[in-house]
C-alpha cells in the first residue's frame, strides 16, 4: 500500500487553515482508496508561537482573552479528532531536523499544501525560517506534489540569490506543482518558464460540500434572533467592523461575530464554534463582511451575499492577491473593498456595502465550481497516475 503524507498548516490557530487541511485530507483519501494518506504531524515551533500571540493582539478585555483561549481548545480539539495523524509529531524550525523527520515517515508522495505554505519573509518579521521544509526540494526522498500552494505576497524578486537559487531547485524537484492563485502562478512561472508539470488548481474547501452541522441550540443558547436578518462578522479591523455593525444595527439587523471578538456585535460566538460549525453559521446568516480567504469561500458555499476586505498590496510588481485571485475565479470581483489605513474612507466602505448587499448574484456559481472542481480532481488523479496508485 502506497503512503501519501500531506504536509500543511493543519496546525494553525485559524479555523479556514484546518478547514483547508480536513478538506484536503478527506478528498484525497476518497480519491486515493487504496493508499494510506495521513496528515504529516510536523509543525513549525515559531508559526504556533506567532498565531497564539495573534489571537490577543485584538484589544484585550476580559472577555475577549476568555473568549480566545476557549477558542484556542476548540481548535484543539478539533485537530485531533478529525485529522488522520502520522505516528510520530515534530515541532521545529530546523530545517535538517525536520527533513529527516519527514523522510524517516516513509512517505511515497508528499503533498504541500494548500495555505501560503510558500509565503517567505525574511529579517525581523520572519516567522518561519527560510529555508524550511514546506519548500521540500532534493533531500526530501518522497515523490514531491504541491495542491493549491501559494506565495502570497513573496516579494520574491527582491530575494538574495542563494534564497532564489534554493526555491529554483525546490520547484525543479516536484512531480507535479498545483497552485491556488495568480500570484503563486506568476512566480512559479517566472523560476521555470518551461515547466510543463504546472497547474493551477482551486483551494481544497471547494472540492467537497460540507455538511451542515445542527447548532440551532448553541445559537439559541447565545440569545441568537431565528426571526432577524443577521449578518456576520469575521474581521480584527476595529474601523471596519465599527462602520460594518453600525450600518446593519441602523437596519434593524441583528450582528454577529466569529474568529475575532468584536465589541460592536449583538453576539460573539468567537469561543463556541468548532470549525465544522463556523461553516454551518455563515450559511445561517444573510449578509457576510470578512477579510478571511475560507470566509469568503464559505460565505459563496452558502450563497451568503458577502463582501470581502482587502489590505492594500505592498509591492508594485503584484499581478494579484490571493483575495483578488480568488475572487475573479468565482466571478465576484465587485465584492471586494481595499482597506488603506491612510485614505480610509467610512462612506465608500457604506456604499460598497449598500451596492453588495443589493446586487451580489449566485446565479453563476454552481457552474463555476463544478467546473474548477473537476481541474482540482483531474489534477489529484494525475498526483494519482504519478505514484502508480
């Protein structure tokens, strides 16, 4: 029996990571029946650091710490319940130490991805070391594939030579590439014009439908209003979320919250919701505003009319972010609002979501998954053809 390893942030305080993750992982195993696939437990020591310390760089209150440390355990939880775990688990940014790890689990294949598994920062902003293992190149003894990997805002030209000659030869060792979105796609093509083993596929959360879980009685429980139009919140910008609740409250909407606490909220369901669950309550709701890349997925999963928030891009030569990327996929360009802190502009924000609210159309959509469905499930049989399953 063949062994697959899928190596990915499946460990991230980030409930669109697991869900990316668990997607991946259930896809693969229904593609390759045959095949023993199991989630590489290896994680990176300086990236969890960083995502506990991000879950309270929201303003701190008594409430929102409580609510993010039991978010924190749900999470948890989470992972270890719906995760087909590798026997043994690493934590670490050493990069020897984690390819030896990785080859001693005897994988055939190798998996990367999906997430920014390829994003890179260097100096005093770094989190993961570079180079590191998500980047997999010749000592790596499995056959090496990546799904929907991306770069996001890599400023990837900049790089000293070593560090482009390493991503070079990375790219040069895999199988098969598959990445998530026009930025990643414009990278990969510019370190191996030639390549013809290059695809670019759709995020994992979009191969699969997702059951919706019953949480009638956790909402109800919270003091959720079934009789409302709710919209729901999944944002850390404080202006945003301000002007956002402000314009639906003024409505006679009820405002809730997820992933980030929000003092603006009528509720936060921020510790309560697994990740299965924050699916099934944006499905619930009629509106949703969110800077979260799973949270727009889900969002049009739902056929919840949304609009997305952008952070304006850092670097002149990007073609486009994986928000932008992703919406232009999925035919909703106009739903997206670019936050610059420096011109923010409350009243086109309101105008952005007056338009939105009233002209988002998901008449299309069906048909566009299904069709960028079936490129992901093509691409994983060619993973498939690859490794002789």
């Amino acid at each position: 029996m063949k062994k697959i390893g899928i190596l990915t942030y499946h460990y991230s305080i980030n409930e669109g990571a697991m869900l990316q993750a668990y997607a991946l992982q259930e896809v693969c195993k229904k593609t390759f029946p045959n095949a023993q696939v199991e989630m590489v437990n290896y994680e990176s020591f300086n990236a969890k650091k960083r995502d506990f310390i991000n879950c309270f760089n929201q303003p701190r209150t008594k409430k929102s710490t409580l609510a993010q440390l039991k978010r924190i355990q749900s999470l948890s939880r989470f992972k270890e319940s719906h995760f087909s775990f590798s026997g043994k688990r690493l934590v670490s940014d050493d990069y020897e130490k984690s390819v030896q790890f990785i080859n001693a689990q005897n994988y055939d294949g190798i998996i990367v991805g999906s997430d920014e598994v390829w994003k890179i920062i260097l100096g005093k902003n770094a989190v993961r070391k570079f180079p590191n293992v998500y980047w997999m190149n010749g000592k790596l003894q499995a056959k090496k594939f990546s799904y929907a990997a991306s770069a996001n805002k890599t400023d990837y030209k900049n790089l000293d030579s070593k560090y482009r000659e390493f991503i070079q030869q990375s790219f040069e060792s895999y199988s098969l590439i598959g990445v998530r979105d026009q930025f990643t796609d414009v990278m990969v093509r510019d370190f191996l014009p030639k390549t013809d083993n290059f695809f670019k596929v759709i995020d994992p959360t979009l191969l699969m439908e997702f059951e919706q879980k019953p949480i009638e009685e956790k909402l109800r429980r919270r003091g959720f209003d079934f009789n409302k139009s709710t919209v729901v919140l999944n944002l850390e910008n404080p202006k945003i979320s301000s002007a956002a609740a402000q314009f639906f409250k003024t409505r006679g909407w009820q405002v809730i919250s997820i992933t980030a606490y929000c003092d603006y909220a009528d509720i936060n369901f921020v510790d309560t919701l697994d990740p299965l669950e924050w699916t099934s309550i944006i499905s619930r709701c009629q509106f949703s505003v969110t800077s979260r890349f799973h949270g727009i997925i889900f969002s049009i999963h739902g056929k919840v009319p949304f609009l997305a928030i952008e952070k304006n891009a850092k670097f002149d030569y990007f073609k486009t972010s994986k928000l932008h990327s992703l919406l232009e996929d999925l035919q909703f360009s106009e739903n997206l609002f670019i936050y610059r802190s420096q011109d923010f502009s409350e009243e086109a924000l309101l105008e952005k979501l007056e338009y939105t609210l009233n002209n988002t159309d998901f008449s299309h959509v069906d048909e566009t998954i299904k069709f960028y469905r079936k490129q992901g499930l093509e691409y994983l049989q060619k993973v498939g053809a690859t490794l002789c399953l």
